[in-house]
C-alpha cells in the first residue's frame, strides 16, 4: 500500500506534536506517524489512563491538550503503531517503508527523538541495570516500578523526575548518584535564574525526595555491578570521582535495580539514512544540522525536509517544542508568529548549553574499563577486543572496529555501543557521523521484507 501526504511528520513526541499541529493549523494535509500505539513521544509517555497520567508527569495538562488538540484536527492523519524501517528518495519524492507498505511525500519533518545515553562499566548487562530511562518509561507507560532497592545514578536533571517518580509511586530509592558537583550550578545561576519555570520544577522534585528521605550523593558514579547466584543485580560499587572522572575511593550498595542515565543521544538513523548533513554538537553528540527554519540540508534540494526536536540537539521538551512549531510552519511555508516562536527558541538553547556545561560527561570513565568488560552487549564484544583490533589490525574507526569485532552488529545497530567505542578510539568527526549510519532504520524479518517484494 502507498499512502501520499502533503506533510509526513514522523514521530508523536513534543517535537512532532507541534511540527504537525503548526502544519494543520497552516492549511496543510498533515499524516503523524509513530512506532508507539499512543501519542506523546518518551516525555508524555503514558498509561491512557488519566488518573494516572496527571500523576505520573510534571506537566501532563500541557501534552493532554496539545494531543487532543491534534486527535481532533480534521487535517491530521495519525497512524499509531507504524515504525519506518528504511527511508530513501525515490525519483525525486522521500519514501519511507513500514511494514505494510510505504508513505510518499516530498515535505518531510523529522521529529525522532534519543534514547538513553549508557556508558559501559563491569556488570553493566547484568539483569537489574537498566537505563535511567527505561525505569521512567516502565513506570509512566505501564505504571510498574522496576524493583525493590533501586539506586538512581549518572549525570543529568533527568535524574531528578525519574528518582522523584519512582519514590512518590511507592519505589523504594536508596539513593540518587550524581556525577556532577554539588554546587555545579553556581556558575550558571544567572541562566538558572532566567528560567524560572526550571526552577520551580527542580524544587518539586527535590522536595518530593526530601520527603521519600531518599538520599544525594555528589561527585559519585556507580562503576561497577555484581550479581547473585542467579545471576541477578546484588549489589553495585560506587566511586567518590574527580571533574575528569578518575576513581578517588569506593564502597558498596545492596540494590536490586540500578537506572543509569548519562543524558541522551539523538537518534538520527533516518536523516543519515536520507544523506542528510549531520554534525558533532558540543556535547559529543552527532545530530542533524538544520538552517534558522529546522530545514535539514539535502543534496535534494527540490525536497523540504525539516528536523525538529532531540535529533537536532538535546535540549529538554521546551526546545523540542519550538522546534516542531517552527519547522511545522515552515514545511507549511507560513511565518505566522515565526518571529516569537523564533525568541523561544533561541531561550531553550541558551539553557540547553548551560546545561551540557553543568554536567558536562569527562573522558576518565574509560579507566572504569576492564579488559573483560562488555562494549557492545549484543555481540558480547569485550574492551580487549577493540583495543586488539586498534593496536593489532590497525582499526582506529568506528566502521573498522566494528567490521573487525562485530561490535555495532547486533539488534541495536550500534545506537548504544557506537559513540563509546568512538570515544574509546579517539575518533574524529568525520568517524563519528560515518558510525551511526544505518540504512537499516529499525529491525525487520526477511518475511516482511519478502512481502514488499524487496528480496
Ligand atoms: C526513555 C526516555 C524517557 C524520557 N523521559 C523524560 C521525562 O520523563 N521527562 C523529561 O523532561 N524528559 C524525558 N526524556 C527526554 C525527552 O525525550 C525530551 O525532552 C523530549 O521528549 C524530546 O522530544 P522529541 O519530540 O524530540 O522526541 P521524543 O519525545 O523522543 O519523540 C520521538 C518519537 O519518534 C518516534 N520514532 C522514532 N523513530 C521512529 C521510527 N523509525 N518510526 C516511527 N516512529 C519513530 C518515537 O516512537 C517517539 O515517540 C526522556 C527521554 C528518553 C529517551
């Protein structure tokens, strides 16, 4: 089945929610595609059920009335379930495949997110550690706390909602690990300052902890896990780190759970898919590379495409926000309010760079490593293995690490092991956007790819 759009947005998070709704309300034909049943993205996750909703998010009236809003409007089309497996231009129109066929369109507006941001340590793929992000999705999508004794650790004001929710649903959390400083934000006050709405939020969590009796520790990182006789988490060491990340001391916490969050790294498997530019952000980060519209740049230059939100950055909901706004206006060729919404903007990534240097993640978690220790877990790919394909056959990329030792070939395609493995060979730019190209957007069996009569 081929299905043709004015405007294809892909992806129901804030970005996408926006994107589309400015686009409508524009005078566009819109479709609003996304792998998950329900709108809302990974910060409205949530469970339809709306007692729960209200609880379980910081500011779920906003994103209630913002999906309402684009379930009403008779010219969006939302198609819920559907995940794009593979995107290329076809004689001068984006095609986008999923599993029942293929979507058409020649204005495109990318709004796919991140996910979590792991860095490997031993016993990091222990059953019981999981991602900071995972115990939120689990607890805001399904209303299920991750387990008994849970330690919340990393780096990142993510960890303050996830710590907060966990403990105001009943979780019992032993403590919340943070790398950064205790007084990190002082040199930023000002910044902080400017955004006041930031600030009341952090203060709702800080009390909600304060109340939980849940503790904070500072300039701390869990750098090691152990397991049971079953093979599940027991325990975990904690580190006492400097500002590069080097151990200082260490002791030990019993938990069952361990949600590490090192912030997040976009996903932009689809815009490198479509030979979209994409560049390293201050953070490290590889993201798509967008004009003063969200307009991506394409070698086809008939074609608007658009990013918006965490694949251009990460920045927080705020940003993602604007984003959308202002690339749905613009795929619309419209410039109401551009101006304003231009302002907000330029404001959220003032505060999303304040953030990247209030906790800022230094390279001396490589010495957490040891040679046994797992880089990439689906193809059980040790730290030994890469340093002997660098030093031994020469594989001083991500792409020849990877043809050397099969880290990156497994289900997750590299999104979790690929900015590690760069980061533990040094590589340069230029190694790091060639590292998260996958024409291969999202797994599919041969079944599916046979029915669409590519095989
Ligand atoms: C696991 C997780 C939990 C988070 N929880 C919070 C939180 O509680 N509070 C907070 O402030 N921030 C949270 N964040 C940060 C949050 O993601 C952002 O601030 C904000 O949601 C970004 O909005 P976005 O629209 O750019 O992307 P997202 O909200 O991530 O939305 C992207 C959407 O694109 C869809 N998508 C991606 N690829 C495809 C594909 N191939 N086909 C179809 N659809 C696709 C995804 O299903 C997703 O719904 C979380 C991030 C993650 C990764």
């Amino acid at each position: 089945m081929e299905l043709r759009h004015q405007v294809i947005v892909i992806g129901g998070g804030p970005a996408g929610l926006n994107a589309a709704k400015y686009a409508a309300n524009a005078g566009c034909n819109v479709a609003l595609l996304d792998s998950a049943p329900r709108l809302g993205g990974q910060y409205w996750r949530h469970t339809g059920i709306e007692s729960d909703d209200q609880s379980r998010h910081h500011n779920f009236d906003q994103g209630s009335l913002l999906m309402d809003a684009i379930i009403a409007n008779p010219r969006i089309t939302i198609y819920p379930n559907t995940t794009i497996w593979s995107a290329s231009v076809i004689n001068g129109e984006v095609v986008l495949r999923y599993k029942d066929g293929a979507f058409i369109t020649s204005r495109l507006i990318l709004a796919t997110g991140a996910y979590d941001r792991s860095l490997p340590f031993p016993g990091w793929d222990i059953p019981g550690v999981m991602t900071a992000g995972a115990a939120q999705s689990l607890l805001k999508g399904s209303g299920v706390i991750a387990g008994k004794r849970i330690v919340v650790a990393g780096s990142g004001p993510f960890l303050l909602p996830v710590a907060a929710g966990l403990s105001s649903h009943g979780g019992k959390v032993v403590g919340l690990i943070e790398a950064a400083g205790k007084f990190a934000w002082l040199p930023e006050i000002l910044s902080l300052l400017q955004n006041p709405a930031k600030i009341s939020e952090g203060l709702g969590y800080l009390l909600t902890l304060r109340k939980a009796k849940v503790e904070m520790r500072f300039k701390q990182a869990v750098i090691s896990a152990h397991a049971d006789s079953d093979g599940l988490l027991e325990s975990i060491t904690v580190a006492n780190i400097d500002a590069e990340f080097h151990i200082t001391s260490t002791y030990s916490i019993n938990c069952d759970v361990a949600a590490i969050g090192w912030g997040f790294t976009p996903d932009t498997s689809m815009a490198g898919a479509l030979g979209l530019k994409e560049e390293v952000a201050a953070d490290g980060s590889v993201v798509v590379a967008v004009d003063e519209n969200q307009r991506a740049s394409s070698a086809h230059s008939e074609l608007h495409i658009f990013a918006a939100g965490e694949i251009t950055g990460i920045g927080g909901s705020a940003l993602s926000l604007a984003e959308g706004a202002i690339a749905g206006l613009a795929a619309a060729d419209s410039r109401t309010n551009l101006r304003d919404l231009k302002k907000i903007r330029r404001k959220a990534r003032r505060f999303a760079l304040t953030l990247q240097r209030v906790y800022p993640i230094a390279l001396g978690w490589k010495s957490w490593l040891t040679p046994e220790t797992i880089i990439c877990r689906c193809e059980e790919v040790t730290h030994a293995a890469i340093q002997s394909a660098f030093t031994e056959l020469d594989a001083d990329d991500a792409r020849s690490a990877k043809l050397m030792t099969r880290c990156g070939m497994g289900m997750c395609q590299g999104r979790i092991c690929s900015r590690n493995v760069a980061d533990l060979l040094d590589s340069p730019d230029a190694d790091r956007i060639k590292g998260v190209y996958r024409p291969i957007i999202s797994p599919i069996t041969l079944g599916e790819l046979a029915q669409d009569g590519l095989l």
